[in-house]
C-alpha cells in the first residue's frame, strides 16, 4: 500500500529545505559584534550617509565621539572618478561612462588600537550617456554613485563583521 502523496510530498519537501544548512532570508546579515562606531570626516557625504544608513540597519549605533564609540571607521580617502568608456564612431560623441569609487579606510578600536590596517578598495558601474536626455542622464550618474557609495559601506560593513570586538573588550 502506497502512502498518502500529500504527506509524502511534505516530507520530501522538509527534507530537502533540510539540506540548505545555509539557507537564510534575502536581506538577513550577521550582526556586527560592536554597539558603536564613530565615522571620521569623511569628504564624500553620499558615502558618510550610505554607510550612516548601513550601519544603523545592522543595530549599530552611530556615535558622535571617538571617546564614546566602540570602534572607529576611519576613511582616508576617497575618490569618484569618471571616464569615457565609448565613443560614437560616426559623431565623436560620447555614449558609454564609467563612474568609479575608490575608498581608502581602516578599524580601530575603542583604545585607539590598529584592528584593520588601511585598505583600499574600489568599485566601478558603468552607463550609457544620451546627449538628448541629458536630465535623466545626469540623475543616471547620481544614482550610479549612490550606488557606488551603498557597496562602499556594505562592504566596510562586512569588514566590521569579520572583528571579534568582545576579544578586545578582554583584553583590556
């Protein structure tokens, strides 16, 4: 006698949601291990305001002070950058741009200790140029380097991810 297929059918289908061990939400992160972080000056306000809102989306709160904050993102450097990718064979006018970024920064923690020497790292996206919108090209590029500035902090976030800030808390 065959099972009743609408309970066989359950438990393939527990079984095999059973192997993805490593199956989580879209949009769920590990939780960065420090409360507060304090961002230094940082030139580029599309890129202070991207990873402001990266880190108070994973429960880390932004600090005011140096003295006050569980860990210190220091940005060196940071750069946009823009260059022609493509031009119109027949009119010499431009049709493709890349807009790049490229960030220098470094973690330390709360007694002003070296956690991540500087890196530097850098992101580029390309898009294509049209002379007869050029609105909604120019609001293609704004969009492009907020973009450029939302991978920045994501990935100044996953850094953060990697510290084990209660290690440091001991060892004071």
């Amino acid at each position: 006698m065959i099972a009743n297929p609408k309970v066989v059918v359950a438990v393939l289908l527990v079984l095999s949601l059973s192997a993805c061990g490593g199956w989580s939400l879209r949009g769920t992160r590990d939780a960065v291990s420090v409360d507060s972080v304090f961002i230094s000056q940082t030139r580029a306000e599309t890129l202070r305001r991207a990873l402001t809102t990266e880190l108070a989306n994973s429960g880390v709160r932004i600090s005011r002070s140096r003295a006050d904050a569980g860990a210190v993102v220091e940005i060196s450097g940071e750069s946009f950058d823009r260059r022609v990718l493509s031009v119109d064979s027949d009119t010499g006018k431009v049709r493709e741009i890349e807009l790049g970024l490229e960030v220098e920064f470094s973690i330390r923690g709360r007694d002003g200790k070296l956690l991540v020497p500087p890196e530097r790292v850098s992101w580029a996206q390309d898009y294509v140029f049209d002379e007869s919108s050029l609105l909604g090209t120019n609001e293609r590029a704004s969009l492009v380097e907020r973009e450029l500035a939302e991978d920045a902090a994501q990935s100044i976030r996953l850094r953060l991810e990697t510290i084990d800030f209660s290690a440091q808390t001991k060892a004071r």
